[in-house]
C-alpha cells in the first residue's frame, strides 16, 4: 500500500522542477478547460437527451499517470475546487450551476478519489513494467472504475437536491451513454499520455538539443494557446451577456410601459358611464381590445419569449413555455413565483431552463420586471440568441491565434536556429576537429556574454591541453630515453676476439622502448654462450623486466647445467611475482668450438637461419613454449654439428615485421634473398647488409619495433 501511496507516476526519475512544471502546465490547461465550458461537455444539441462528458478527467488522469498518486489527487481537488468557484462566480452552463453547487464538499471529495483511485490502479497496472498489448490493456481496464463512479456521482447528484429546482434526471441524459464516453475520454488520454511518454524516454537520449527545446517550445505555446482560447471565450461571453442584460432590460421597460398604459385606459373606459349600456360581447370585445394581449403576442424580439404573470397565474404569452391561464409554477418548478419577484427586485439575469418550439429542454437567461400590484413581465432569451456570435468569434480567434502562435513558434525556431544552435553547431564542429587532434582550432563565437565566454573557456582549456601535451611528451622522452639507457647498458659492446669463430650483434630501440636484447658469454674455455630475446611489452616495465630475464638467462646458462635445464630454471625464476604476466621469447644457444657442437633452446622466438655447405636454411626443429608465462613448462635442447664457414643469423620480430609506407612487412623471404645475396660476409658486414635494407624497405615509415640482429661465423 505504501509503494502504492508513494507511486510517483512516468516522471518519477525526472527532477522536481520539470515534475513541477508539467504540473503547472496541466494546472493551467485545467483552469482553461473550465473557462472553456469544456468542465462539461455536451455532446449532442441541447435536448431532453442530453449527454454531458465530465471533460476535467482528462488532466486529472494525465496528472495521475504522470505524476503519481498525491499529484493526481491533487490535481483532482484543485480541479473540482476550481469548477465550483467558476459554477459560482460565472456559470456558463446550468447544468454546471445546478451539479456543481449541489453539495460542493461531495464534488470536491470525488474528483479527489478519482485521482486517487486512477492513480493506484495506473501503478498496479504497470507494475513489472508491461509491454505491448498488455500494457494498452492494463491501463485501459485501470479506467474504468473511477470513470464509472464519477459518472455515477454525476447523475446521483440530481436526485440527492439540486441547486436549481428547474433541472431534472431526464435533462441529464443517459447514464449509461454518459458512463461510455467518461471512460472511453479516460481511455483514450491514458494511452496517448502513455505512448508520447514512452517515446519521449526511448528517443530523448538520441534528441538533438534543436529538437528538445522545440518540442518543448510547443509545448509551451499548446498551453497558451489554449489559455488564449479561455481567456478570449470568457470575454467574449461576458460582453454578449452584457448586451443581452442591456438589451432585456430595454425591452422590459418598454412592454411594462405598454402594459401599464394599456391597463390605464381599461380603467378609464370601465370606469365610463357610457360603457354601462353597451352590451357584454361588446365590454368583453373592447376590453379584449384594450389588454396586453396584443403587445405580448407581437412581441418577437431576438426569439425572445415573454409572458405577463399576476398573482402566480399566467396571464398572458408568447411561448408555448408559459401556456396563459397556467400557473407558473408549472412552468418554473415549485418556486416558480418567487422566482419572478426576486428576478424583479435585484434585476439580475439568472440561467433557468424552457421548452422551446420543439418542446425541448432549452437553457434560457431570464429577467423580470414588476409592473402594479402583484403583476410581472417575465422575459426570456434562449442560450443560442445571448450568444449567437460566440461561434463565429471564437472561429475567428482561434484561427487569429493559431496564425500568431504559429508565427511565434516558426520566429522562434529560426532565432532558436541563428542565435542558440547556429553557435552551438559551430562550437561542437570546432571541438570535433579539436578531439581529431587539431589543436591549433580558435572557437571564436562572440554573438552573446554566453558564447563568447564559452569560447574563451575552450580556448584556454585547448591552451592548457597543449601545455600538458608538450609537458607529458617532455616526460615520455625522458622515461622513454632512460629506458633506452637501461636497455643499452645491459647490452655488451665489446665483442670477443676468437680464432674459433666470429660474432656480432646489435639492437636499435624504436621510440617506443621494447625489452629486445642479446647477451654472449664463455661458459668455460672452449664453450661459447648466446642468446637473442624479445620481451612482450613497452616502456620502462618491459625495459625492467628485460634486465631481469638477462641476469636469470647468464646465471644459470653460466652455472655448469645442461642448456634445457638452465632454461627451465630461469624460467620457474621468471614465473615468481610476474603479477603483470609479461613472459619474454628466447632463443639461446651453447657452442663447443672443439667439438662443434651447437646445442640451443628455442623458447617461442623466431626460428634463425643457418648458412651450411653452401645454402642458407631455417632452423625450425625446435620451438618450445614462451618464459615468464608459467613455471610447469618444459623445455626442450636440440643439437646440431657446425663447421668452418657455417654462420648463424638470429634476429627479432623487428625485423621481420618492419613495415613500408604502405603497412606491408619486410617478411622472412626478403631476409633469406638478402642473406643469400651477401654469404661470405662478415657478421658486423652482413649486419649493416641487413639494416640498410631494412631502412630502404621503410622508407619515411616510422620504426614500430626494437630491431635486433646476432650473427655468429665459425672460422
């Protein structure tokens, strides 16, 4: 119940302001509906078959779905709160007089539970957030209930007591048509309120600005439209009931001043001596002559109707409303004399209701005069007569404002255009470029205090960005070139001079620092150990980690453990602490120049190649797995006999994948054509061979990698 109470409607993520204002707007749309006589609406002419839709469900409906429960049944109090101080200050229909201002408090108390009760039942509907038909029919069934008993309420009102004794249930109508159309006025609000709130969700966060703010503006502009539309119908209601109360009062005065001379003579002619021997058809003849009769007979002014009423009896008429000799309580209700003598003692112009030509129930306004004695004019002017331009007016008020409106909405979209999102198109065009990497881009919009001084924050925010560029890069230099230096001081520079063999090496860090390196050492007097590696990364770790793996890699090759065991221990060695799972490629090798035996271990680095009885070969027999990655690994030696003249080129993946301006690599076949161009060479010479064409396949391509080379030549 109170997740019920508490429902804050398909607003309930926006802020409190934009909640307040859609309340605001529905408020005012609310107000103007009752201005508009649309509090009731009156769906067939006027008749003894009248229907009357209860119009104010709508914004109490919209108020509910939107906004929850308290702002529903608020917007249900001030509603009801609203007709009854428009019923009392100025009705503009006698049904909203006499339903109305029947008992004020049960009214009140309605339209509060309906909001109530529509509310709760929109959150039970859409709980777990129904989709589709299921949706439409959930909400559709969660209006019938309150949409029944305002109906209900509407037609009960007359029986409970009525403000105005001439309105009864027949003038009411149906009540089951009525109970039809309150429910299907709800159903069709609540399912367009639903379906333009769910495609405002779905949509908004794919809306241009240009878009929000224009449906937002006509919004605004529907909300003054229709203000408009009441404040001109009031005005122009009150100014024909105006002319109607000047012009019945003229009209009054002149037929009581035609009756009162008439009656004058009658007295005259009675009270002559010569009428006594005349004979009575002839006194009944010439008194018929001399009486009202014919004034009010003749009198047709503007469909008025008007009847001479003495001592509560009718005597004379021109409407088949008051029949002569009738009283006229039978044509006004109970009350009906006394309502003449009040009409007459304050002047006013009341509401009442009359039978017209076609015995129809018909609004009228009536006023009355007194005349002698006991005697009254009553006059009455139908509804259609006070107000038979209002149609026209308001057609043409309506046509003059939606012309203004449309012109303001169509000024307004274009100074919206030129002033707001001509500006903001330029400024997100300038700082598209400028996310591009353009910094040299100046937004120079100066049209307004706003953009200008949004302009100067983008360019001392673009300033600054480029400060700290300039400042960060000075730093990666820095980082980058003592990478470099830890990098090339772990590299030997000086290469041993052997009559058993030649050897050579050499690495060029890219800007972006790898973990490229080789090492060479003499294991013991006749055993030479090698090895070229690559370790995964950038930057100071991987120049870190490099080290690391360097000092492992000649510890244990240099400890008297067969190859593959040194392999495997440096890598359990690698493997501890290696949080950041850098692992490193290695190729290493052990030559015996007296035995000329070469054992190595390939642990998932490039295969080298190997120049032997005249032709260059690849080295493929081995590849084991990668070190640092797991310490269950195993490594495998292998062995291989070399001879006087045979040459071992081991290198990086910097070589092989150099790319050329147009993003293709260098590639191992382009090695082994180079390699075989230049056999017999020396290593440093076959070495320098190597990176010229290298730089010649690059061309103006930056170098993405550390490019390293060893080559080793048996004497």
């Amino acid at each position: 119940m109170g997740e019920i109470i508490s429902w804050k409607g398909l607003t309930a993520t926006e802020r409190s302001r934009i909640r307040g204002l859609i309340f605001l707007s529905l408020y005012v749309v609310m107000v103007s509906m009752n201005f508009l006589q649309l509090g009731f609406v009156a769906i067939a002419p006027f008749g003894t078959r009248i229907c009357y839709v209860m119009g104010l469900l709508g914004p109490i409906a919209v108020s509910s779905l939107l906004l929850g429960t308290k702002l529903g049944a608020l917007m249900g109090f001030l509603s009801a709160t609203t007709m009854c101080f428009h019923a009392w200050l100025e009705p503009l229909d006698i049904v909203e007089k006499c339903i109305v201002l029947s008992v004020p408090p049960a009214f009140i108390a309605l339209y509060v539970v309906v909001g109530l009760l529509v509310a709760a039942l929109y959150a039970l509907s859409l709980r777990n957030d129904p989709a589709g038909m299921r949706r439409t029919i959930k909400l559709s069934l969660a209006c019938v209930v309150p949409a029944l008993l305002a109906s209900l309420v509407f037609q009960g009102s007359v029986h409970v007591g009525s403000y105005d004794s001439t309105l009864t249930p027949a003038d009411l109508g149906s009540p089951v048509i009525q109970a039809v159309l309150d429910i299907a006025l709800m159903v069709v609000v609540t399912l367009a309120t639903s379906k333009i709130a769910q495609l405002w969700y779905e949509r908004r966060p794919f809306m241009s600005v240009r878009t929000i703010v224009r449906s937002n503006l006509l919004s605004v502009l529907a909300v003054v439209f229709i203000t408009t539309l009441a404040a001109c119908f009031v005005a122009i209601t009150r100014a024909d009931r105006n002319d109607a109360y000047r012009s019945m009062g003229e009209e009054l005065s002149y037929v009581s001043h035609q009756c009162n001379e008439h009656w004058a003579r009658t007295d005259e002619l009675q009270a002559n001596p010569e009428l006594v021997s005349l004979s009575n058809a002839t006194k009944a003849s010439l008194a018929e002559d001399l009486s009202a009769r014919s004034i009010v007979e003749g009198y047709t002014e503007k469909e008025c109707s008007i009847a001479v009423v003495e001592n509560g009896t009718i005597l004379y008429s021109s409407s088949a409303a008051y029949p002569e000799g009738a009283s006229v309580n039978t044509a006004l209700g109970l009350n009906g004399s006394r309502f003449i003598e009040s009409l007459a003692q304050s002047g006013d112009m009341l509401q009442t209701l009359h039978l017209n030509e076609e015995q129809q129930t018909e609004l009228a306004y009536a006023r009355a005069a007194h005349v002698r004695n006991s005697c009254y004019v009553l006059m009455e002017m139908p509804f259609s007569a006070v107000f038979d331009h209002r149609r026209e007016t308001m057609a043409g008020a309506t046509v003059v404002a939606i012309v203004l409106l449309g012109a303001t909405y169509a000024l307004g979209s274009r100074l919206l255009r030129k002033s707001v999102m001509g500006p903001i198109d330029r400024v997100n065009s300038s700082l598209g470029r400028i996310v591009e990497g353009d910094l040299d881009v100046v937004v120079s919009e100066v049209g307004s205090v706003e953009f200008s001084s949004l302009s100067a924050q983008i360019n001392e925010t673009v300033d600054a960005l480029k400060r700290w560029i300039a400042e960060a890069e000075h730093r990666r230099d820095r980082e980058l070139a003592t990478a470099q230096e830890i990098q090339e001081s772990a590299l030997p520079k000086e290469f041993p001079n052997n009559d058993a063999f030649d050897l050579f090496a050499s690495m060029v860090p890219a800007r972006e620092v790898g973990g490229d390196f080789y090492d060479f050492f003499l294991v013991d007097e006749h055993t030479l150990g090698f090895l070229i590696a690559d370790v995964s990364g950038k930057g100071i770790p991987a120049a870190l980690f490099m080290m690391r793996a360097k000092n492992e890699l000649n510890t244990c090759m240099q400890s008297g453990m067969e190859l593959a065991e040194a392999i495997d221990q440096a890598n359990k060695h690698l493997c501890e602490g290696n949080d950041t799972f850098t692992f490193v490629t290695v190729w290493a090798g052990m030559f015996d120049w007296e035995s000329g035996v070469l054992d190595f271990v390939n642990a998932g680095h490039n295969e080298p190649l190997l120049h032997r009885n005249g032709s260059w070969e690849w080295i493929r027999e081995s590849d084991g797995p990668l070190m640092g990655f797991a310490d269950y690994a195993t490594f495998a030696s292998r062995s291989i006999e070399l001879h006087t003249g045979d040459e071992l080129v081991l290198f990086t993946d910097g070589v092989t994948e150099a790319m050329n301006e147009s993003r293709k690599q260098y590639g191992e076949e382009n090695l082994e054509n180079l390699v075989k161009e230049h056999a017999g060479l020396s290593p440093a010479k076959l070495d320098a061979a190597i990176r010229a064409d290298l730089a010649t396949w690059a061309g103006n391509a930056d170098q993405s990698d550390d490019i390293t080379l060893l080559v080793l030549r048996v004497r």
